[in-house]
C-alpha cells in the first residue's frame, strides 16, 4: 500500500442506525427527487404538451438501442458527479484520473445492466403499468436485485476504487467478518428512502421511457450526493 493509500474504517455504528442516519440526510433533497419523478409521471399522461416530448424522447431511445443506455448512464451517473466534484477545492482531489475513468467505465456498463434488467422485467413480468404490475416489479427492484447483487457488487467495486485499486484493504475488510451488515446494508437502507418511490414513478412509464426516467433520477441523486461530499468532507480527505 502506497504512502497516500488509506486502509478501509471499521464503523462501530450499528448497519441500522447508519443506513436510517443516511436516509435523514436524503430526506429533504429526497423527497424532491421524487416529486419531480411522479409529477414527471403524472404530466406524461395528463398533459398533452409533454406525453409528445416524452414520446420524442423515447423514439430517440429506441433508435439508438443499447448506445443509449451506455452514454446516457454514463454522462448522468459518472461524468457529471466527477465534474462538480473536480470543480470545488474541497473535493478535486478526492478521485485520481485512474479513478475517475473507472468510475465512468463503471456507469457505462451499469447503463447496460441496468437496461436489461428493465427489458427482463418487462419481458417476464409484463408491459403494463397497472398498481399490481408497477408493485412487483418494484418488489424486485428493491428486495432482489438491490440487495442480492447491486448493492453488494457496487460496494465492493467503490471500496476497490476508494482504495487506489489495492484489492489487500478490501479483502481483509471482506475477512473481518459480517461485511454484508457492515458495509452493504446501510447504503441499501438509505437508499430505500429515495429509490423504493422513485422506481415506481420508472415502472409507471412504458419501456422505452424507464431508462431515462432512471437517468434523470441517478443524475441528481449522484450530483446530491456529491454537494453532501462538498459541504462535510474537510479538505483532503
């Protein structure tokens, strides 16, 4: 491990406490978020104006296939986030260039996945956007494949970034025992109180809307999370 290589904290708060402390923090700017997502939902089929624009954008989303999903994710989830973060002296330093071009090779391919799993649902559960269709899919969103494989397989991929891409901090994090309470389940919990809302207002539109709904969601929840990182973190760090 290299001079300026910090090994991963142990946090004695309980995963609990950590994830209900990250979900206050999100409350406020959370709750806008979702406002916007449903009222988004809500103008789509209420008013005519924006169901055209909308449907212009999903037309465009169509013709560019899986493209779409890559850039898009990427610009919103990594390249935006990055420049605000390079753009404050408090926080220019916090990713090297290695890290930030991980970190956009990383939303590029969460663009993919993140597609597919909205075309598997559409394709398994079904098209429709009725209260029973928009809750299961939400149901595994937030109950499958949040917390048995997004959110696990992101901490690890951050923790590995955080730490200048030296896998020994992680591993022996990983070996000091109960990582899953310790590291994933407070992000799944704070979370919850943004994505769980925000994910139905993505499965009430049809198909080819979801993904930039999600973009347009993932974009002021990275750069949220990003001003939070700005304001708290002191210099340095």
């Amino acid at each position: 491990m290299t001079n300026d290589q910090q090994p991963l904290t142990f946090s004695r708060e309980a995963p609990w406490h950590a994830g209900l402390r990250a979900a206050r923090a999100h409350l406020a700017p959370g709750l806008v978020l979702q406002a916007c997502a449903i009222g988004l939902v809500v103008a789509y089929y209420r008013h005519p104006p924006t169901h055209a624009a909308l449907n212009a954008i999903a037309a465009f989303r169509e013709r560019t296939g899986w493209f779409y999903g890559i850039v898009a994710t990427m610009l919103f989830g990594g390249v935006l986030p990055y420049v605000y973060l390079k753009l404050h002296p408090a926080t220019r330093s916090r990713y090297t260039l290695p890290q930030g071009a991980f970190l956009l090779a990383f939303w590029a391919y969460k663009g993919f996945e993140v597609d597919l799993w909205y075309r598997v649902l559409n394709h398994f559960v079904g098209p429709g956007h009725g209260a029973a269709t928009i809750a299961l899919k939400m149901f595994l969103d937030q109950f499958v494949y949040c917390p048995f494989w997004a959110v696990p397989s992101e901490r690890l991929l951050f923790d590995w970034c955080e730490a200048h891409f030296d896998p020994a901090p992680v591993r022996a994090d990983f070996r000091a025992g109960h990582w899953y309470s310790r590291r994933a389940l407070p992000l799944l919990v704070g979370n919850l109180g943004v994505w769980l809302p925000a994910v139905c207002a993505i499965y009430a539109l049809p198909l080819p809307l979801q993904l930039p709904l999600f973009n347009l969601v993932l974009c002021f929840f990275m750069l949220m999370l990003a001003h939070m990182v700005k304001r708290e973190e002191p210099p340095g760090q």
